[in-house]
C-alpha cells in the first residue's frame, strides 16, 4: 500500500473542515490535501464514505491498557498496551513511567527502546514521570518508590536516548538541576504531583519548565499553599499555568475527572494550542472491572477499576480506564470547542509541545501519514500509521 488516497469524507485540519476533500498518501507520507482529478490506477483508495479523515492521536501521558502497564518493563507489556490505545485511534504515544525503584525505571525504558524498533511502533518517546514527586501528592502511585531527584539517577535515564518528555515536582531538593538538566537534553518539561508555589513554579519556569500535568489533579492550589507555607496566602500551580502563555496543560476528559465546566474553563483560558487531551490510561483499558496494580505488576500500588475509572484505596481517583477516542467524544460534547479544536488538542496541540510536529499531528503534506477514520459520531473505524492499516480488533 504504497500509494493511498482518502476520499468521500471530511477532512480534520487544525481550523477547519474539509468537506469532500481527498487526501493523498505516497510511501507512507501524506502527499497532497484538497480537490484531485485523477488517481493512477495504482492508488489503493479508502472510501470514507462520509466519515471523518482526522489525524492520529497523540498520546503525551499514558499508563498502559489491555492488562499491561508500561512499568511491567517487559518488551509484550510494551507492545500489549500500545495495541490498545491504537484500537482508540492513538497513533504516536509516550510511555508514562510510575513511581518505582531505579532498575524498574530502566527496565521500562529497555522495554519500550525495544518495542519502538517493531514495525508500526507508535512509540514516539517515553515520558519520565515518576519518581520524583512531592510526598504529600503522590495520589495512586506507590509511595515507596517515590524520591527527590539526583544526578546520579536520572543521567542514567537520559544515557538511555528514548526520554523525551521529563516531570518533576517544583519544590523538590535538586529540581531545579533536573530540570535545567532535561531542557538540555530537549525535553518537554513538565510539573507534576507536586505542592509548588507560585514562586517555586517560576524558578521552574526560568530552568526550562513549560507544562503541568493533568490540570487540577495531584497539584498544588491556593488552600494548600496556605497549608504548607502559611500567610499571606500564595499563588500555586494552577494561577501561575493561567497567567502565563507559555505554559501548557492537559486535562483528562473521561468525564469522571472533571465537570464539564472545568472541561470549559480550561479550554477558554488555555486555548486549543495550549491545553492537550490525555489519557492517563492505566492497564484497566478494556478490561472487565476489578482489582488491578497501577504501576509494576509486582510493586505497584492496589486500585480497582469500575469500567469507567479507577478509584485508589482510599476513595481517590486512580486514573482513567479509557482510551484517547472517549476523551475527544467526551470534549466535544462537554465544551463549546469546534471539532477541529477538539482534534487539535488531542493530536497537533500535545504534537508542538513534544517537538514532533513537524512529523505528525497533522493531515498536511510532508507529514507522516498516521490517520483515523473517525465516524459521524467520532467513534473509531479504521486506523494507518504511516500509511499502513493497524488492526483495531479487539483481540477475544
């Protein structure tokens, strides 16, 4: 299938609809967009029939799914929870690490190297998210492979070549060196499951930091500010992401996470090119109910799953259980955000911020051709990466 043409749909640009525009794919890579007269008869056409052409997800935060958490740090577990979320049209993702000791982290990072070398990989990088989380909001992680972060450790990490995206804790001891250290490596920088300050956000900003993770989930706010530092009360996370431009977020839309009016107010203060959708997906992706490790299949922490989102044991959420198809559905329904901003946020937007844009995340010529067929009711129909159909079958 080195030649693919798209046709009797709807393309999903950036800003706008495309409406019975086809899309031309040669050797993997998106030619041409718009009207076309004629196809050689050698083009293998893929009728829309008038569906949605969108472009394949992207994936900046995400746990695992079908069984396997990425922290399994086993090359199946890898490719088990990729298969998954490329079911939910996710086309390029970041393997999210959890808290846990040093040879768990490694063995992940091993694992996903790996995997990402098999055909059809959507690997596009692994995030390096825990260990290095503030003690008081750790949320469902492990709280025993929680740590500060040290040179020693995480030059070990970086020696690997695969973390591309790298979270810590504003206020830990040794952030600030993790953080300038990541942002040379070109990592997208990040905060999160912290209890920072406005003014250690900043000191955060002027080393390199430019992202908070999942927006209101396991951070910091004015109140518990007040808690940790007492008067006068001080701005935290979320003011200092609202007030400046340059900082992006995500928001997890599964619906269970955040009232629609959260879903709104951070579209409306944030922008489309500034706020991503993730899934934060733990190993409970299409799976029945249950009892299940979010992390290590042997180390990690208990959550149970009720089929629409983990709960940890103490009553708290434990991420979702759903893939990056729901949270577009989810946004779409609960914001006032256009289609194309809502396929933006969950494909180009969290694409710019990883610095692979100029690859994918888009349905313009140059880019790779990683596409979803999306139906009227933006449910899942066909997924290519790289001009390559992917199996969406849920295996029995």
């Amino acid at each position: 299938m080195s030649h693919l043409a798209f046709v009797n749909g709807t393309v999903i640009t950036p800003d706008r609809l495309l409406e019975g525009a086809t899309v031309v794919c040669r050797d993997g890579v998106i030619e041409s967009v718009g009207r076309v007269r004629g196809l050689s008869k050698s083009t293998t056409i893929i009728d829309s029939r008038g569906a949605f052409i969108s472009p394949g997800f992207i994936d900046l935060h995400v746990h695992g799914g079908a069984g396997a958490d990425f922290m399994d740090g086993t090359v199946s577990a890898v490719l088990a929870a990729c298969q998954a979320h490329v079911r939910h049209g996710t086309t390029r993702l970041f393997p999210t690490t959890t808290t846990g000791s040093p040879d768990e982290i490694l063995a992940m990072l091993t694992a996903c190297q790996l995997a990402q070398a098999q055909p059809l990989s959507p690997i596009a990088g692994v995030h390096l998210y825990g260990p290095f989380f503030a003690a008081d909001k750790v949320g469902c992680h492990a709280a025993t492979g929680r740590r500060d972060p040290t040179p020693r450790e995480w030059q070990r990490y970086w020696k690997t070549g695969i973390v591309s995206i790298a979270t810590c804790a504003a206020e830990l001891p040794g952030a600030i060196p993790f953080i300038k250290a990541a942002a040379k490596q070109g990592c997208l920088v990040t905060c999160g499951h912290s209890n920072a300050s406005w003014a250690e956000m900043a000191q955060a900003f002027a080393a390199g930091m430019r992202h908070v993770d999942h927006f209101w989930c396991a951070m910091s706010s004015v109140p518990s500010i007040r808690q940790r530092l007492g008067t006068p009360m001080q701005g935290s996370m979320a003011e200092f992401v609202l007030m400046h431009d340059e900082m992006s977020t995500e928001v997890i839309a599964d619906g269970y996470h955040l009232a629609p009016e959260l879903l709104e107010f951070a579209y409306r203060m944030k922008g489309p090119e500034r706020l991503c959708l993730v899934t934060d997906a733990n190993r409970a992706l299409d799976m029945p109910s249950g009892e299940y490790r979010f992390g290590h299949h042997a180390t990690g922490s208990i959550f149970r799953s009720d089929g629409r989102v983990g709960w940890a044991s103490g009553g708290s959420l434990a991420s979702s259980v759903v893939g990056m198809d729901t949270m577009v559905r989810h946004t779409k329904r609960s914001t006032t955000a256009s289609l194309p901003e809502v396929i933006r946020m969950a494909s180009l937007t969290p694409a710019e911020r990883a610095g692979i844009a100029t690859q994918t995340g888009s349905i313009e010529p140059g880019k790779a051709a990683d596409i979803v067929v999306l139906s009227t009711k933006l449910k899942v129909k066909q997924v290519f990466i790289g001009g390559i159909r992917v199996d969406t079958k849920k295996p029995r």
